[in-house]
C-alpha cells in the first residue's frame, strides 16, 4: 500500500465517457471496408513459379 | 512483428481500449468529435500496418502523434478550444460519467495538472499501462514516467486531502 492509494482508489471511481454506438460502428466498418478493399487487390507473386511450363523447357 | 491475430480479436481489443484511447485524446482536443477522429485515424493505421495487438505503447505513441500532427495543422484552432477551456471550469463536454460533486471537482483538478503529468496518470489509471509502456510511448525514461505519475498523485492529493 503507498502513500497515494486513496487517491489512486478515487481516480479509478471516475469512468471514462463510454465511445457512441455510431462512433464504434464507423471504426468497425473503416476496418471491414479497408479488409474488402485489401482482398480486393491482386497483387503480382513475384515468386510464382510455371512449373508446366519449366518441365516442358527441361524436356 | 508477425501479426497473428484475427479480426475478431482486433474488434474486441478497439471496443476494450476505445474509452481509455478517447480519454488519452482528449487531452489534446476538447471536442469529442475530434478525439473521435484522432482515435478512427490511429486505429485503422495501426492494425493496418500489422503490429502486434498487445503492443500498446506503439498504439498509443500513434494516437498522440496524430493528435500533435492535428495541433500542427490546426493551431489557431486549437488555441481557442484551450482559450474557452481555460475561462470556464466547465468543460462542456465531460470526459467522465461522474456521479457527484466530489467526482466533479476531481475531474476539474485533473484538466489543471500539467500536461505531461496528465498524460501519464491517464495512461497509468485509465488505460492500465505499465511504466515501460509508458516510457516507451513517450519516449521517456521509465524514472520520468513514474516521477510524473507521483507528482500528479501528490497534486491531486494535496487538494483533497488537506493535512
């Protein structure tokens, strides 16, 4: 127990004004538009390997 | 650091620290829209970029850049919110639910400690946050961290408990 557990106790009484529902749900949906936008993306694989067609080089 | 966990789990960590993070903001801005946009902003940039979810010192460090970079841009604006702030004693939109009188006052005396003491006791007690994450955040030492949170709880305490 230190010298500032009474005020420590006092402060941790006050709560935070809790986020709107709106405010939550705009964060939520930035998150579900950013993953729909991020999956939308075709990306070049750089490391894509044809392996039919290097079999047909080889033979 | 390879980021591991799901969307669920990101969704879960922003509805547990959405008060503490709004909270931290509002020290920058007193209008609850604006920390609102601060805390959207440094959300999205953070799980966008992968870091690891437990890393909060990262998360917070971003919400306080981003509301600097927002002073920055927005200085004149700023200085009138702190202008019409420091004329009143009421803040008019509270950054607490307070139940009495005596919680009232204690939420005056917080808005009048000194900024770098308010940051850590509001990261300390609201947001759980560790002194190295603090430290780490700030980018202070962890010393600096715990002198400050001291002296804000000695401040604090000399107001309500005069002996």
């Amino acid at each position: 127990m230190n010298d500032f557990s009474d005020i420590e106790n006092e402060l941790k009484k006050l709560r935070p004004v809790h986020p709107s529902h709106r405010f939550v749900a705009r964060v939520e949906q930035a998150m579900g538009d950013q993953e729909i936008s991020e999956d939308k993306t075709i990306r070049p694989n750089p490391l894509r390997t044809n392996w039919v067609g290097l079999g047909l080089g080889v033979a | 650091m390879e980021n591991v966990a799901s969307h669920e789990d990101w969704r879960s960590c922003f509805s547990e620290l959405a008060p503490g993070l709004l909270l931290f903001a509002r020290q920058w801005v007193r209008s609850r829209a604006d920390a609102e946009d601060i805390v959207q902003e440094a959300f999205i940039r953070f799980w966008r970029r992968n870091h690891a979810i437990n890393n909060r010192a990262l998360l917070y460090a971003t919400v306080r850049s981003i509301a600097l970079d927002l002073i920055r841009r927005n200085g004149r604006r700023a200085r009138r919110e702190a202008e019409a702030v420091s004329e009143s004693e009421h803040v008019v939109e509270p950054q607490f639910e307070l139940a009495d009188e005596a919680q009232f006052a204690l939420a005056a005396a917080l808005d009048r400690l000194p900024h770098d003491q308010r940051e850590v006791l509001v990261m300390k007690i609201w947001n759980d946050l560790t002194f190295a994450e603090i430290a780490t955040a700030l980018n202070i030492s962890q010393n600096t961290a715990a002198s400050r949170y001291r002296y804000a709880l000695a401040a604090l305490k000399k107001i309500f408990q005069p002996q």
